[in-house]
C-alpha cells in the first residue's frame, strides 16, 4: 500500500480496538489489522464483567482499582445496553477465609473510591432478604451478606465491533480476516507489516495482540519464543439453563475447595457459571476447557446452591479464554497483577518503530489505550493528547436483545425493516431469535465476513441454549448474495463455521 499510516495496531481485540477508536478520532491516521475477526479472541471468552476489581483490594492493587471504576463508569455511559449495572449478592459464611466485617470494608472502600451515585452503595442484607431473593442459596452458617452493582458486558465483542466502527468513521482502515505475517525493516527500525502480499507502511507498529503478543513478537524475532512478556492463565466457564431457585442477582462468593474468586451471572436468560485459573503456555488458538475444570465448576457450583445439583446434561457448553498478565512467577500465577504496560522495543531490545501492549483486562482497555497513545506521542514526537473524552451514547429501550447487541445502534436495525417488513422480519433461520435484518446487517454494517462473524460475534445465535446445528446453512444462503459465495464457497462457508464452533464452545 501507498499510504503511510501514523499507527498501524496489530490485534483488534478490546485493547487494539479501543487504541484505535481513540487514535482515529483524535486525528492520527491509523490501520488496524486483526487476524480472525474484532473481538474473537479473549475478549469473547471473559466472564463478560466491566468491573472495578473488588478483589484486587485484597493484594493493594489500589490504582488498578480506581482505574477501572473510572473505565466502567465510561463504557457504561457510552455504550448503554451493551454495558448495563448488574447487581450482586456476597454470601460470607462461617467457614469462609474472609469475615463480613472484612468483606464489608472491602465493599466500603470500594464505594469510596468509585463515587459512582448511580450504582449506588453496598447494603448488609439479612437472613430474611436472602431467603426472599435467593432462595436456592445454600443458607447453612451463613452469617451475612452484601448486595452491591458493578456492570455486565453481554456481549463485549460487540464493544470491538462498535469501536472498530468508530475507527472509520473517524477516517481509520480496518481490517479484519487480515493476519500480519511479518514485519517491514530499515537496518533496526520496524516501519510497517506485511500481511500476505500486502504491505503497511507507518511511522509506528503498536503489537495488540493481547494473548497473542509473544507470537507476534517471533515474527520479529524467532529468539523471542523464549523469552515471553506475557504470562497465560487459562479461564474456563460453563453456562446452564434456567433452574428452580437459580439466583436473581449476581453471586460473588469464594470457591470453597481453593479460596478463588467464583461467580455464577445471570446471562441472556441463562448462568454463565466461572471461573478458573489454570497456568497455560501452549496456543492460544486452541484454548478449550477440560475435564477437570467443568468437574471444579459443577461441584462449587453444587456446594453454593445445594438444593438444585446441576448436572452436565443441565448445561448448554462451555468455553475458555486465556487471560494475559503482565510476566509473573508462574508458581505465584494467581496473584499475578491485572495491570497492564507498554513495552518499549527500542528501550528493551534496540529495535525502533515498534511498541507492543502487554497485560490489561477487558474493562481497563480504554486507559490501556490512553497510556499507550501517551507512549506514542513520544515516540512520534509530538504533544501527548491525552485520554479521549467520553461521548454519552444513546439508550435503547424497544428490544432487550437487540440493546444487548447493539445498543443505541439498534435504531438501524428497525430502519432496516421498515424498509421491507416482509423479508427483513422473518427468522434468520426457523426457530432463530434473530431476524434476517441483523444477519444482512452484520454483512452490510458491522464487517462481517464469515459464518462465525455472523453467529458468534454479531447476532450470537450459536450461544442460543437452542442452538440448531441447520441454522448456518440457512444463514449462509440468505448471506451469499451479498457476500458473493457460490455455491461451492457457501458449503466452505459452514464447513468452516462447524470447525470454528467446535474449537469455541464444547457443547454439553
């Protein structure tokens, strides 16, 4: 390519499409190159929370705390529906390693240091109120509880395609499907990336791959395998079918086998039930939950509520993310810190031109890219911009499915079928919740190239507990026209959906 870019940003998970969006819309001319699609990786395997942290008090991680209250307090302003308050309950019982008066305090100064009036505060809770609002909460030495909000992503997917939006809107080249393979060099300095037979060409590379950066970084350098920025914990989530006494709220409690962090959420009329932390080093493309993690998960589940025993043919899948951390200890990895940083290879290793975003969670991305444009104004040479001031979107209130998916974008879908009730109305598939307006929306709007973009990360229909293994092939003929497969590249289209399906979710 002729153009030479400010920033070209390699990864559009949360990170890199946030840096992006800011980039963009600050006047930089920016490129942004994902290798599979905008939020495909890590960001779609979370627990799905834009939280403040409230265990990262515990090991005095106070800024990486107040960071992320003030994130929050952002992405639920801009993105409302895609981000909404979600309330949750705190157990503590005789047993646990934690007293109330410890939890309260806890919940205290984190109320402090979010000052967010609209979530409000924490509430002691009595037996009472419990039994009232989670009945199938296990009530045996319970001594207190807590009721507090932080948010919920539904889909933050969902929060990389509408910053990936934003990006070029703002003037910026977005790419997905477009895998860098390497990296243009004069003498030291990197001065761009090759993706196939293509080139880009920019002042600065920013690598953003988020679980991906150390593969990234051998592409420089095949030395580099052995010598990791990043340390990997894998997380593994399970997600059941409504059952009798399942929890109105949120439940926060600790794991009772290992003191860990266990959540069960409430999730698009289902449980998302997480999570685990297992130390892991091998592809990040191939990161599926095992055995012993669903096993771990069904039984602390079980203990928490033991009047409703869960079994593997209650639940729908499961799915696994792996989570990078700033380089820890690896036998210290669960105390590892959730911040993030900058690595400067020209400090590090001599090589110019080349910054790479290391660590950082999915509700601290919009700080991570403000840090990281401070690096490049630096590097760039020219006054720092400073963080991009938050623009309050607009809420959508018709269709709870369709706020969760697209927020105050929602409006264009119903312009959509107004245009032709008849057509755009009908299922996507028989039995699909989605329309086939949103389905030739993904493809006309939201850079939806294949099947998984359109069922996975636009419409989520392969999350549906009803999933039917016939809906890609019906999708894949209503989107053929516009995506001009015949009929030899439609069978491609859902041969390979099926094989991306099957190293996403385990279905159960």
């Amino acid at each position: 390519m002729s153009d030479l870019y400010d920033i070209i940003i390699i990864g559009g998970g949360i990170n890199g499409c946030s840096l992006a969006r800011q980039a963009a819309e600050q006047g930089f001319r920016v490129a942004l190159l994902e290798k599979d699609d905008f939020g495909a990786g890590v960001t779609s395997r979370s627990t799905r929370l834009i939280h403040g942290g409230l265990r990262y008090l515990e090991s005095f991680q106070f800024g990486v705390v107040k960071e992320s209250l003030h994130d929050r307090r952002a992405w639920l302003e801009e993105f409302p529906g895609i981000v909404d308050p979600q309330p949750f309950v705190i157990p503590v019982y005789k047993e646990d390693s934690r007293p109330a008066w410890y939890i309260y305090t806890g919940l205290k100064l984190y109320g402090m240091l979010s000052r967010d009036a609209e979530l409000g505060t924490c509430q002691r809770i009595s037996a009472g109120e419990v039994e009232h609002l989670e009945p199938g909460l296990d009530r045996k030495n319970l001594k207190a509880a807590f009721r507090y909000f932080d948010c919920q992503a539904t889909y933050p997917e969902k929060l990389c395609v509408e910053m990936a939006l934003r990006t070029e809107t703002a003037g910026g080249t977005v790419r997905n499907h477009t895998p860098v393979t390497g990296f243009l060099r004069e003498g030291s300095r990197v001065v761009g990336v090759k993706c196939g037979d293509e080139e880009f060409r920019g002042k600065l590379v920013v690598n953003a791959a988020g679980a991906w950066v150390d593969e990234v970084r051998t592409l420089l350098s095949p030395e580099n395998k052995s010598h990791p920025v990043l340390s990997r914990l894998n997380g593994a989530h399970i997600i059941a079918r409504p059952f009798p006494g399942a929890p109105q709220n949120a439940v926060y409690h600790e794991a009772r086998s290992d003191k860990r962090p266990f959540f069960i959420v409430p999730w698009r009329r289902l449980y998302l039930i997480g999570t685990t932390e297992t130390p892991y080093d091998g592809d990040p493309d191939r990161v599926m939950p095992t055995e012993p993690e669903i096993d771990y998960l069904l039984s602390e589940f079980d203990q928490l509520f033991p009047h409703t025993t869960l079994k593997r043919e209650d639940l729908c899948y499961a799915y696994a993310g792996s989570r990078p951390l700033v380089r820890a200890n690896s036998s210290n990895m669960n105390k590892a810190s959730r911040g993030h940083g900058v690595y400067d290879h020209e400090a590090e290793e001599g090589i110019p031109g080349l910054l790479s975003m290391v660590g950082g969670k999915l509700t601290t991305a919009r700080s991570f890219a403000a840090e990281t444009m401070t690096a490049a104004a630096t590097k760039l040479g020219i006054p720092n911009p400073g963080p991009l001031a938050i623009a309050p979107g607009r809420s959508y209130t018709a269709d709870d499915r369709l706020a969760e998916l697209y927020g105050g974008r929602a409006r264009e879908i119903d312009l959509l079928i107004e245009q032709d009730p008849d057509t755009m109305m009908k299922p996507a598939a028989p039995g699909a919740p989605a329309t086939v307006a949103e389905v030739l929306y993904s493809v006309q709007r939201e850079k939806a190239r294949t099947l998984g973009d359109i069922l996975l990360r636009r419409t989520g229909l392969a999350y549906e507990a009803d999933y039917d293994s016939d809906w890609p092939q019906a999708i894949a003929e209503t989107v053929a026209g516009p995506l001009q497969w015949d009929s030899s590249a439609t069978a491609q289209a859902v041969a390979d959906f099926e094989s991306e399906l099957e190293r996403t979710l385990i279905r159960l």
